[in-house]
C-alpha cells in the first residue's frame, strides 16, 4: 500500500488535497445570502441571520463575532457601520454559523439511498517531465457514512477532513495513493 504523500508537486503535478477539495463541493452545496456584505442590505441580512435566535447569537460569539449587543444594534438601524475588520469577522461567523445549521440536512441528503457517488478528477500532470508521469483516470467512489466528513467540515477542521478523504480513498486499492491530491471531486446532493 502506498505511503501519504510527502512532497506532492515535486515533478510540477498540481492540485489540491481531496479533503480541500471537498471543502469546496461541500461550500458548493450551501446556498447564502447573495448580496454582498458591503452593501446595506447584505449587512442587514447578514447580521440579522447571526442575530435572529439565541442560538444563533450564541454561535456567532463562539465563531468570532465578539461585540457588545449595543454595537449590534446600532448596526442593525444603520447608525454605525463595522470597520472592514468587523465586516470579515461578521462574514466569517456567518458562513461558519451557515454550516452548522446546513450540517444536519446535507448529511441526511449525502446518506440517502445508499451514499453519494463522488466523481475524483486526478491531479494535473501537464507541467511534469514524461518519464514522471503516471496513469492517472477520471475514478469514481460511493461514500456511504458522510457524518465525520460532515462534521469536519462544518467545524472548519481541515486536517481532519483530509485525513478522512485518504480513508476513504483506500477503497480505490492499490492505486488510493495517487488521488491523494486531486484537480476537484464532484458530487451532487
């Protein structure tokens, strides 16, 4: 069986990890707010969507979101405007309370009927020397048990999703090593 690779890109092959490239798919999945934070209007969605239950203010101040409930409110009517270091704290705590609130729902569609089917485009290859190439397909893969992906994914903890994906990978046999690091994954929900 093949070892983790150790110095991926050595040759001039790149891609990214398989558990970055779910991240990505997964992020793909869950829609949000279209208006942009810098706007009135995504400012208002957004920190109404953080604001809106206590539950939701809780997970906002446990994902960064640290300011007074008096500050909320005041951007809340439009009184103040958050420094651009509060417009990307409010962003990141939206997207990670996001994730949380999607977990459960994608998890479920992911498991449905037996698992999803996940499409692996293989790294690209097209800046390494011939002799270093290797063969490399387009492979497919049934991922039946989504949980600890999921969960991965929604607390933001990357090594983990990454250390999932080879567990997953090593269905693939003996050849798991090479889709180790990959173009993209594709899967539908």
């Amino acid at each position: 069986m093949p070892d983790r690779t150790k110095d991926f890109g050595r040759f001039g092959a790149t891609g990214i990890e398989g558990g970055e490239a779910l991240s990505r798919q997964l992020d793909r999945l869950v829609d949000g707010i279209a208006s942009p934070i810098t706007t009135r209007r995504g400012l208002q969605a957004h920190l109404r969507y953080l604001t809106k239950t206590p539950r939701a203010r809780a997970a906002a101040r446990a994902a960064g979101l640290t300011v007074t409930d008096r500050t909320l409110k005041a951007w809340l009517s439009g009184k103040r405007t958050p420094t651009q270091r509060n417009l990307e704290r409010i962003e990141q705590a939206y997207w990670t309370v996001r994730r949380q609130n999607v977990a459960r729902y994608l998890l479920k569609r992911l498991e449905s009927r037996g698992g999803t089917r996940v499409e692996i485009h293989p790294m690209n290859q097209s800046q390494v020397d011939r002799r270093f190439q290797r063969v490399l397909e387009y492979r497919t893969l049934n991922i039946r048990k989504w949980k600890h992906i999921i969960t991965a994914w929604a607390a933001g903890d990357r090594r983990a999703l990454q250390n999932l994906w080879c567990d997953e990978i090593t269905a693939l046999g003996s050849q798991w090593g090479q889709y180790e690091h990959v173009t993209t994954v594709g899967f539908a929900a």
